[in-house]
C-alpha cells in the first residue's frame, strides 16, 4: 500500500518517545480542502478503527482508513530537512496535480479545487 523511508521512521520514532506515546501508532490520512482540492493529515494515534488497514514498519504502526487508502496506494512517506525547514514529505503516484506547499494534492478522480491558496 504504501512505503516509509528509514528517516520518517526513525523521526515517527523520535516523536513518540518525546511525546511519551511509544505505544501509539501513526495514522496517515486523506481528507478534503487544500488548495489542490485534497490534503495529507498524519498525526499519532492509540486506536485503530477496526476498518483500518494496520502495516508495520520496523516496529511502527501505521494505519489508514478505508477511504484513504486508494488515494495512498503506492505513496512513499520520507522526512526531509532542506534549509528553508524540515518536515515530512509524500511522493504520491496518484496525484495528478501538488500545490507548492506540497501538503494537497489533486488526483483524477478527486474533485477540483475551490479556489482556495496555499497557506
């Protein structure tokens, strides 16, 4: 489904022990808005839904929903520091189109944006 680079590992990792939450999980979403009509969310997680899919990566779990998942499939997940800041990044196959933020994406399915700019 998808793929996690050694780095984005390692800083889910690094997130969790900082934050105390080693037995949580990592969720990877897909959600509506942004300025090319689709947006990542990711964000720690104790409780998988029992429709989620569950992977593991090295000890981590990530989990996605059944609504995510085809617009996931095939996306790599990698954690990048550059000069202008650092963050986690999503090389998706499916998007048709990004927005410069590189936080949404369109796909061909996905409808169009509404306008909106990125932030």
């Amino acid at each position: 489904m998808i793929s996690m680079t050694d780095t984005a590992i390692t800083k889910v990792k690094e997130l969790m022990a900082l934050q105390d939450r080693e037995d949580s999980g990592l969720r990877i979403y897909v959600a509506g808005g942004g300025c090319s009509g689709l947006r990542y969310g990711m964000a720690l997680d104790e409780n998988p839904a029992d429709d989620d899919d569950i992977l593991q990566f090295d000890g981590l779990k990530v989990f996605i929903d059944p609504m995510s998942a085809p617009y996931l499939e095939g996306a790599q997940v990698d954690y990048v520091e550059t000069m202008m800041g650092a963050g986690f990044k999503v090389d998706n196959p499916n998007a048709v189109s990004t927005c410069g933020c590189g936080s949404s994406f369109q796909t061909e399915e996905s409808p169009a944006p509404s306008g909106e700019s990125c932030h």
